[in-house]
C-alpha cells in the first residue's frame, strides 16, 4: 500500500480505533465492482456503516 499511504489520513492518539485500510479500500472496490448499496456489503467486510 505504499502508493496509496498518502491519500489516508494519520491515526489519532483518541477515538475509536482505525478499521484496517486494506479492507476498506477492499470494500470499496466491491461496491462499486459490483455497483450494490452499501448496506448490502458482505460480512467480511465488517459493518457497512464502519467501512
């Protein structure tokens, strides 16, 4: 992910802790690979409202 490190914003010292930015840019791509809703993303991706 060294291309794309740059466009994520740092981690914060407070708050909830990052979700892991491969599965959501994994997310994302399947969204719109597969051009459904986001409350229809699959399980393996955790909670649509969190990716």
């Amino acid at each position: 992910m060294g291309r794309a490190r740059p466009l994520f914003p740092g981690v914060k010292a407070t708050g909830r802790p990052p979700v892991d930015r491969r599965t959501v840019v994994e997310a994302a791509a399947w969204r719109f690979r597969t051009g459904a809703p986001w409350r229809d993303l699959p399980e393996r991706f955790g909670n649509w409202n969190t990716i």
